[in-house]
C-alpha cells in the first residue's frame, strides 16, 4: 500500500487515497407499501458509485444524477458521444488544467459529500481550490484524466455512521 499524498492544511492534514477503480452501479428502492403500487414498473433506480481505493477499500456514493452516472459510464467505457457540444466537464479541462479531485468533507447538517477539485487557471501559476458535488468533480476527473483521492477522515466518519 502506498501513500498518494497528505492533505494540504485547509484540509486538516488527512490522509488521501487515491481512487483505482470506478463502478457505476444502480439499487432498486424499496419504496412501495402496497401491492398495487409494487407492479408499477416507472419507478426509478438508484445510480451508485462505487471508488476502489489503494489501501484496499471501498468508498460508496449514493444518489448520484442519472445524466452524471450515464456520462462517467460512457467515460470509463470508452464509448465517445456523437454530440461536438462541450458540457462544463468537457469544457473545464479545454481552459484549465485540473490538477486533482479530492472528496474530503461532509456537509455539516446533510448527508451530502463534498469534493475539492485542484485547479490550475490559465495564465496562473497557483492552484485554485472549488467546492463542488463529487460526482460532478469525478467526471471532470476523469475527463481531464487527473487523480482523485478520497479522505481517510472521511471513509472514517462514514464508518462511524454505519456503526
């Protein structure tokens, strides 16, 4: 197991792991009381990303947008779209260069994760740090082909709610 990297300060110091595998994948909701509403086959599933780390772990991420899992799936598989439109990941990387993806925080008050996308502005040496949603921050990963690394601190205080 290797180190990636420590976490600047404005990040406590925490450990990072870099992420080595991504799976798109999508859970069924149980949200059906009556047998009448169970045979209605319009309800929707789940999209889920699953982060394999370096150290051996798994990070889940729930209630991801259908468009975002969609797009990270064409990603990770390849398959190009046909549209010469840019979206705001595609655009991002043709303007800047994104030097990591970092998920490192809860939202105090929410479930929600939050990421921190490192970014290096043209014509500016220093790097630039954005909050943004992490699945939002994965895809424009991995369309500018940076890392992302996940929060030990975080993985951690997942745990603990599960527990």
């Amino acid at each position: 197991m290797t180190l990636s990297s420590f976490c600047l300060p404005q990040f406590g110091w925490n450990k990072l792991f870099k992420v080595i595998k991504i799976d798109v994948l999508t859970a069924s909701p149980d949200i059906f009381s009556s047998e009448e509403e169970t045979n209605r086959s319009h309800y929707a599933e789940i999209p889920l990303l699953n982060f394999e780390l370096e150290n051996g772990e798994n990070f889940l991420m729930a209630n991801i947008p259908v468009s975002i899992a969609i797009d990270i799936a064409r990603k990770l598989n390849g398959v190009e779209s046909a549209d010469s439109r840019l979206t705001n990941a595609e655009l991002i990387p043709e303007i800047c260069i994104v030097e990591r993806v970092i998920i490192d925080s809860i939202i105090p008050y929410s479930n929600a994760y939050q990421a921190t996308a490192e970014i290096k502005l043209e014509g500016f040496s220093e790097v630039q740090h954005f909050q943004m949603i992490p699945s939002h921050a994965t895809l424009l990963a991995l369309i500018a082909n940076s890392e992302i690394l996940v929060s030990d601190s975080l993985i951690k205080a997942t745990e603990e709610d599960k527990a």
